[in-house]
C-alpha cells in the first residue's frame, strides 16, 4: 500500500517536473497566480511574509536545530535525530533547482513581493514546510506522554503552516502555482519514507 502510494506520487512528480522543463508558465499558473494576488492588502502581506519567514536561511537552520536540541533535553534522542533528517530537503531541493532550471516569475507577469533567489522549480519553502511540519505532526501524534496542549497546539501551528506555504510563495510572487506543487509532492514522498521508518523502530521512552 505504502510503496504503491510513493510509487504513484514518484511518478507524478516527474511527469510535473518534465512539464515544467519543457512549457512556459501555464493558463493554471498565471491564473492562479493572479487570483491569489488580486486579495491583496498591507495586513495580508505582512502575514504572508511572515509565514514564509521561517522558510529562509538562516530561520530554518535555526528552528530545526532548536527543536531537534529541545527532543534531546527531553531524552527523546529518535526524534531529534529524525528532525535533524528534515534537513536533507534543502538538499533535494537545491539539487533539482539546479538540474531543472527553471525561472522565477518575473515582474511583467506577476507582482513581485519577495525576490527569490536560485531557480523556481520546486518550490524548497514548501517542500522544508511538509518534511519538517509534517515530521512535528506525526512526533507528537506518536509520543504518548507529551502534555494534550502542548501537543494540539504543535499540530495546529504545524498543520497551519504546511496549508499556508504554498498560498504564501504565490502570494509573494516567488513560485508558480505548479512549483509549489512539486515542493508538496516531494515533500510528502519524503515525509511518507521518513515516517515510516520512524514509526517503525521500537522507543521505550513512549
């Protein structure tokens, strides 16, 4: 079931990434693009930055770090071991930028907000947000004797964060729509193999 699931979503990925190398911005992107620009306002631009703040170096070095340090001082050495794993998908990340090569929107197409660097496919905010936030989700969700609070409010905040990192990197004018939905499937393939390898070793500290 689980291989079949990362099967299918392997080769949507790649089906996606072929697209994306061969055509220019598609009707979806722009169109997309210019529904989500259009409901734009001071308050609305501060929230997207913000959300995407936490995405950029050093920002997500730094939280990483911190909550794989904050795993350790609670003796839970798996998880601050496989929080510190998130980290390989800057690399995934880079690596695909570089070897698909295709370019960020420009200004005659959207309006700019944020000027990325490096290329646009796929989106590393999103794919960063689904590895890290989702491996948070399914920490706590696994961990029996975190206090009920604290636990709902990481998986909120969490949740909240991976459903609001592509409509911010659109908003933002960095991604197209299909860059940040090559960023989420990627994402969710890592997520998918690094949870059930977490899940998958015994810890009897839970």
């Amino acid at each position: 079931m689980l291989f079949g699931i990362i099967t299918t979503l392997i080769v949507g990925f790649i089906s996606l990434s072929y697209f994306v190398l061969i055509t220019p911005p598609s009707y979806v992107d722009m169109h997309i693009s210019e529904e989500i620009q259009e409901r734009h306002n001071g308050t609305l631009e501060v929230i997207m930055k913000l959300v995407s703040w936490f995405g950029n170096l050093p920002q997500s070095l730094i939280i990483v770090i911190f909550a794989a340090i904050l795993f350790f001082l609670f003796k839970l050495k798996r998880e601050a071991i496989f929080t510190l794993l998130t980290l390989l998908s800057g690399v995934f990340s880079s690596s695909l930028k570089l070897l698909i090569g295709r370019p960020r929107p420009t200004e005659n197409l959207v309006r700019i907000i944020e000027k990325a660097k490096q290329q646009s496919y796929p989106s590393g905010h999103t794919l960063f947000y689904t590895v890290f936030f989702g491996f948070l989700i399914i920490a706590m969700g696994n961990l029996k004797h975190v206090n009920k609070v604290l636990k709902f409010a990481v998986i909120s905040f969490s949740a909240g964060m991976i459903f609001l990192i592509p409509i911010s990197r659109v908003y933002l004018g960095a991604h197209w729509f299909t860059d940040v939905l090559g960023g989420f499937i990627l994402g969710i393939v890592y997520l998918f193999i690094l949870g059930y390898i977490y899940l998958g070793l015994k810890n009897p500290t839970q």
